[in-house]
C-alpha cells in the first residue's frame, strides 16, 4: 500500500518560509516536535487558538491553506490581534499574507541576497550615478517579495532589503551628497531590520543616520541617534569591529562640532578595542567599510582638526601606505586631507601634490568625500593662489565638467 502523503500543504509552507525541519519549526513555535508530526498527518487536529496565532503568522497563510480543517475560532482570534493587516505594525513594510496564495520558495531570500551582495561589491569601483538606480530597483524588488514569503525566509529577505536600502541611502549621503533623500532612505532601511530583528544591522542604520545631523553641527540629535545605535549593538551578538566603528563615527560627530579632545578619547577606545581583541574578530558580511586603517584615517583628520599637525601627517600617511589598491574612494579622502595638512603648515607646494593625487584617484573611482576634501584645501590656499603650485591645481579642480558642477552646488 502506498505511503499516506500526510498534510502537504503544511509541510509545502513549512519549507518555504524556511523551515527545513519539523524540529525547526517546533522550536520557532514552542512546540514539541511530535505536535508538528501530529498537524503534517492525514488527518491533523486543529491547532489551539495561541498556537493558530503563531503558525499563521509564520507561515504566513490561514490555516484553512495550511491543510486544517476550518476553525472559526482560531481564525477569528487571529484576525483579532490584527495579524490580517496588509502592513506589518510598526514597520511600514507589507505583511505577512494572510491568503490561500502559495508563497515563494524559500530559495528567493538566497538569491535577492546574492545580488544584494553583488550591488555592496560593485559600490566600491561602479559610478554612484550607475550603481544607485540599480540598488533602488532591487529595493524595490525585494518590496514586492516580501509580502510573498513568510517565517525564516521572510526574515533573510528582509535583511536583504535593509541593507539594499543602507547601501543606497550609503550612495545619497556619501556620493551624491542628497543627505534629505539619505534620511529617508534610512527610514527605510531601520524598517526592513526591524523585519528581520537584525540588531547589529539596526545599530549600522543608525550611526549612519547620526552623520546627518552632525554635518549640520547638531551636536545633540547626533549624540541621540549615536545612542541608539549603541543601544541596538548591546541586543546583538558581540562585534568588535562594529563597536570600533561606532566610536569612530561618534569621534566624527564630536569633530564636526568642534568637541576634539572628546573624539580623540573615543578615537582612543576604539584603538583599545581592536588592540584587546588581537585581530580575532568576526564581522557581520555586509561591514565591509570598516577596519584599523580607516580608522587611522578617522584619527588623522580629528588631528587635523584639533591642530595636531605634526602628528595627523604621521598618521595620515601610514594610513596611506596601508590601504588596499582597491580602496581608490578611501584613498582620496587620506590625500585630502593630507593636503589640508600642508596648506596648514605653510606648505602650498606639498598641498597642492597632495591634491593633484586625490584628482587623479577621483578620475578612476568619483567620491564626492574626497572632493569635497579638494575645496577645502583649495579654500585653506587663498593666500597663495598666485602660486604655480596653486595655479596648476586651479586648472586641475576647474575643467569645463567640474566648473559646472561647482556652479550647480
């Protein structure tokens, strides 16, 4: 006699919201696994109310689609709690379903984070103006997947998202200096890791999020937002590397409103971190913008900025010698502001080969950072402009291309 082929639609769910296992899913729902067993038979009992509840919202279809036999009861108790909405509370992202539809496979998560990957690769060599569109259209993508999965699978999709929606809001503040547009992109993103309960993704979206105040000296509402990224690293699992980071960007935020002494202290912690750990860290995939000589780049320029010169050329430069090849958008921001450096000290003629270096890194890989550092010091040699020196970098920094953009600012 053939084998009964039990409940098919509840395993069907089961495995494509992510749970390979009847034991996954007895764990998810606080169950025993021979409860699971019971409702994937030929004939499997209605859940209890409590119970409905979860398995519903996990598998994202009623139970009625999940192969039991129609219970009014736990369904009305369900659509009571508001489980039903066609927005997850809270989040602005679209619910689970709550329909006899069937969902996607629980694969779809595997690949919308493949190309997820591919976009945080390509940001570090692709034109801004190239790679934003299609970071936004895969954003979008993973909009229209979400409300067709559901448990495991609905929460890898989500995590996706939220850092598809940080590496374009990463895009509109860092390269196309929309900081309006990146806030609301943010948003965006806090809402898919909140999806995904990814504590030290939320923790990431929000140090970013404190860069825009503190780029318009509001001191107090970056320090706010600084908090709760510290908040939401303490929920995650231990990331030496990501609180490094965290100190770095708040040693930003101090800089920007002129409290160095404060940031050369976090600067400090965040070397201590590192230095305690002993290079055995392991990082969350998608933290790949961090590490010991960005953050020499951060403490060199709070140098700067204290007026620490001898000592921000020093650091400046090891950490020069230290990047990658391929860390071309890094490299323009060390040039830079070692070209602040020297136009500090007196020295128009170094500043300015430092600068002319940034130009050429800027021609391979555009950063809007790194020009931005250009103008600076560019502005910082007003008293020497009748320098050859000065007067070649003026040729350099105004072709007809960066004239115009100048004067679109």
């Amino acid at each position: 006699m053939p084998r009964p082929a039990g409940n098919t639609r509840l395993k069907a769910a089961r495995v494509a919201a992510g749970y390979q296992t009847q034991q996954t899913l007895a764990d998810a729902l606080n169950v025993g696994v021979r409860q699971v067993r019971r409702w994937e038979s030929e004939n499997p009992p209605s859940p209890h109310p409590e119970i409905a509840q979860a398995l519903t919202r996990l598998l994202g279809q009623n139970l009625e689609a999940l192969g039991f036999p129609a219970s009014n009861v736990s369904q009305h108790a369900y659509e009571r709690h508001g489980f039903s909405a066609t927005v997850s509370p809270g989040t602005g992202l679209p619910a689970v379903p709550m329909s006899t539809a069937s969902l996607q496979p629980s694969s779809v998560a595997d690949d919308f984070a493949a190309v997820t990957r591919s976009h945080r690769r390509l940001y570090w060599s692709v034109a801004p103006t190239t790679l934003h569109p299609a970071v936004l259209s895969h954003a979008a993508l993973g909009c229209a997947l979400l409300p067709e999965t559901a448990g495991q699978t609905r929460e890898r999709a989500a995590a996706a998202l939220a850092e598809t929606w940080l590496l374009a809001a990463r895009i509109e503040f860092f390269d196309l200096r929309d900081a309006d547009r990146a806030q609301q992109t943010l948003v965006r993103a806090l809402q898919a890791a909140g999806e995904a309960c990814a504590s030290l993704l939320g923790a990431a979206i929000l140090a970013h999020s404190a860069f825009i105040p503190a780029w318009r000296g509001e001191r107090d509402a970056a320090l706010e937002r600084m908090t709760a990224a510290r908040t939401y690293a303490r929920r995650g699992p231990a990331c030496v590397t990501l609180l490094a980071w965290l100190d770095a960007v708040e040693a930003e935020c101090e800089t920007r409103c002129g409290s160095t002494r404060r940031a050369l202290g976090l600067i400090q912690h965040a070397e201590d971190t590192f230095a305690a750990a002993a290079g055995a860290t392991t990082n969350p995939e998608w933290l790949d913008w961090f590490n010991p000589v960005r953050l020499a780049a951060f403490k060199g320029n709070t140098q700067l900025k204290a007026g620490h010169l001898p000592q921000a050329r020093e650091t400046l430069q090891q950490a020069l010698q230290s990047l990658n090849p391929s860390e071309d958008k890094q490299r323009t921001v060390v040039l830079g502001d070692l070209a602040a450096v020297e136009a500090a000290a007196g020295r128009p003629d170094e500043a300015c080969r430092y600068a002319v270096q940034a130009l050429d890194a800027l021609e391979c890989t555009w950063y809007a950072m790194g020009m931005d550092r250009i103008h600076e010091v560019r502005r910082a040699l007003v008293a020497h402009q009748e320098e050859p020196s000065v007067r070649d970098l003026d040729d350099r920094l105004y072709g007809w291309s960066t004239a115009i953009s100048a004067l679109a600012r």
